[in-house]
C-alpha cells in the first residue's frame, strides 16, 4: 500500500480548513472502541477509501458513514523537550470529535505496550505504570523506552497532543512513531484474537505452558513495522526483511520425530 494525497473531496475540504489551525487535544484509552477514532485535531495524509458506519452507545441516535484514514498527532515530551509524530494507520475520522479515542488491542497488535491500570492501584509503581511503552523509539539508547504517561481526567487515561504542522511532519529530525499498522487490514471482527487468548488457559482458567500455547496456535509475530510509510510489510520483496527484523521468538520449536519400535522394526499388536 503506498501513501497518496487524499483525494476525497470531504477529507479535502478538511484539511484545507484546518490544516493552519494548530489546536491542542487529549488521546483518550477507549477499551470499547474497536478502531482508533481521529477527531478534527489530527493532521490527515492519507485515506484508505474505505468507510465504516459507526455508532454511539445509544443506537437510537442512528449511524454515522465516516472514512478510513492515516492521521498524525504531535506529541511533546515535557521532560526530554523532544517532539514525536504518532501516526496511527486505518483510523477512523470523525470530523466533529474534539479529542481522540485509542483502541487499546489495535495499538497492541502493532507492538504498543499500552499499561491502563492508573498508578494509585498498582502494588509497586514503576515509571512505566500507567503508561504507554514503545520499544522502537530511535532517539533513544538501546536499553531506553519511549514512556508516554497517562493522566486521569476523571476515571478517564489521556495524554495531551496536538495538531502537527506540515513542516513539523515532513521534518526529518522529528521521530515518527507508528502506532498502529498499515497493513494488513484491520478487522476488529475477526475470531483470531479470542481463538488465541482462549488457547492461552485450560478448562479450569488456568495458564499453559508456552510449549502448550504455541502447539495450539498462538501468534509468535508480535509485529512488524517499517520506518517509511510508503513499504509495505506484506509484499514479498519486503517482508522476509521486516521479518527477520521484528520477530521475536517466545520459546523453542522442535519437530518432534516418530520412535522407532524398540523391536528393531517389528510393530508389536496388542488384543
């Protein structure tokens, strides 16, 4: 998938009225969200064109055609005074929302630690306690996160952002951050992801070995990211390398070879 100008004529619009208006905002965790939601403060650089109907809490109020896009938020470190662009791929843009809602899962699947549990429940609090971790933070040394805190603001965990200049995005020395991915296809819908965490316990709830787990199924890509929004991971030309890169291997495979009968070869029948 390579990155294009937005060609919608309502995105279009949008961007034309709110691309000079630098407007500061909150990204809000929102665990019944299935989609990242963008709201007006997003600077918007590509769209999918693909939309989703979507709806409130209250399903009276009737449904909503919204698109599908790439959008960006800046995010000021205020201890490291260091900017850093989050991008968050096949989000939805709601025109009228002020602030933003994270998917909690969609930034997961992309490899974002996402810890919400607030700091004042948390048995021995770290820096990383309510937070937001990233591994692949480039302006940082090797053994160094990138630690994004979460506030309160009611029972609600937020962290402020803001509208991205042009230039600011298309400064080179600004790091990007991808929050979620550009590919494949994100479908909240599918059965994976419970099939997968349903292997992870046996009847009784409780947790399998990891040589269990694998054998049934579960995922052993935690993710595959790409610094250049034009690469695709899934092409073949791109993927053997984004591979080998992002893999991370969470326990040893053996093939498990057939005994050979202890009677030299005969097989022993039994009535």
């Amino acid at each position: 998938m390579s990155v294009k100008a937005v060609r919608s004529i309502k995105i279009g619009r949008i961007i034309a009225s709110t691309s000079l208006q630098i407007k500061e905002s909150t990204m809000e965790l929102d665990t019944h969200a299935d989609t990242t939601v963008l709201g007006k403060s997003c600077l918007l650089i590509q769209d999918f064109n693909r939309t989703v109907s979507i709806s409130g809490w209250d399903a009276t109020t009737g449904a909503k055609d919204c698109p599908t896009v790439t959008g960006v938020v800046a995010y000021d470190n205020l201890y490291t005074c260091q900017m850093y662009m989050l991008i968050f791929h096949q989000a939805i843009y709601l025109e009228t929302m002020e602030n933003h809602l994270i998917c909690p899962m969609q930034c997961r699947v992309a490899g974002v630690t996402i810890h919400d549990c607030p700091k004042i429940f948390v048995t021995n609090p770290t820096d990383q306690s309510h937070a937001i971790v990233i591994d692949a933070d480039p302006y940082t040394p090797e053994d160094k996160k990138l630690i994004i805190p979460l506030q309160l603001q009611g029972v609600s965990s937020v962290f402020p952002i803001r509208t991205p200049s042009h230039a600011e995005f298309d400064d080179e020395d600004i790091p990007r951050i991808v929050m979620t991915a550009e590919a494949p296809e994100w479908d909240p819908q599918t059965s994976d992801w419970s099939k997968q965490e349903a292997s992870m316990t046996d009847f009784r709830g409780h947790i399998y070995g990891l040589d269990d787990v694998v054998a049934r199924g579960r995922s052993l890509i935690n993710s595959v990211s790409v610094s250049h929004l034009q690469i695709n991971p899934t092409d073949d030309d791109h993927f053997a390398d984004a591979l080998q890169r992002q893999v991370r291997y969470r326990g040893k495979l053996e093939s498990v070879q057939p005994r050979p009968p202890e009677d030299g070869g005969r097989s022993m029948a039994t009535s």
